[in-house]
C-alpha cells in the first residue's frame, strides 16, 4: 500500500515546527504527560508524539485542541480576541462572493 505523501512548503514545515515545540513546551511546563495530555484530548499517547514531532499527517483537530487544553494561544492570545476575530471573519464572509468562478480566460503568457 502506498503512503500518501504531502508536500509542504518551507513555510508551513517551520509553522508545524514551531507549534509541535510550543505544545510539547507547554505540556512539560505543566508537568504533564503525554499520556495525560492524550488522555485529556482524546487520542492515544503516538498521537500525541507526532503533534510534538511536527507530523503533518496528524488531524488538525488533535493539534488544535492540544493546544487549547495547553492554554496555546493560536489565533488570539484569549478567548475574546479568538471571538472577535471570527466575528470579523464572518463580516468578511458576507462580502465575499458564495463561489468563485473564472469569467474570462486568462493569458499569462508574458
């Protein structure tokens, strides 16, 4: 059977990288476990290992999670900052168009 593999740009290998260490930092900060942490988010402790790793095959929803167990700010440093930002967020949504479709070709012959 075949691995799906996922390619990564520099960026986002080094943005895995940095929140893999920020949980792991946190985690022994509050002298927690893996198992602990594990059991605290719900998956297993080898989960728990490859967010540390920067594994990007883990569900987005263990790392984020991880964090927000971890007190790992994300998006905001607070719960009312991550509030307001979905409130613009959503204010920016109902400007936007409901699809996205090409009107005209384009020549990006230069």
């Amino acid at each position: 059977m075949k691995k799906n593999t996922l390619s990564l740009s520099a960026v986002s290998k080094t943005a895995l990288g940095v929140l893999g260490q920020l949980i792991k930092a946190a985690r022994l900060e509050r002298s927690m476990s893996q198992i602990e942490l594990a059991e605290r988010v719900g998956v297993s402790r080898h989960t728990i290992m490859a967010i540390e790793k920067s594994d990007p095959r883990v569900a987005i929803g263990a790392v984020l999670e991880s964090a927000a167990v971890l007190g790992v700010p994300l998006l905001a440093e607070d719960t009312a900052g991550l509030n307001k930002l979905a409130g613009t967020v959503a204010c920016l949504a109902t400007l936007l168009p409901a699809r996205s479709k090409r009107k005209t070709a384009l020549n990006d012959d230069f």
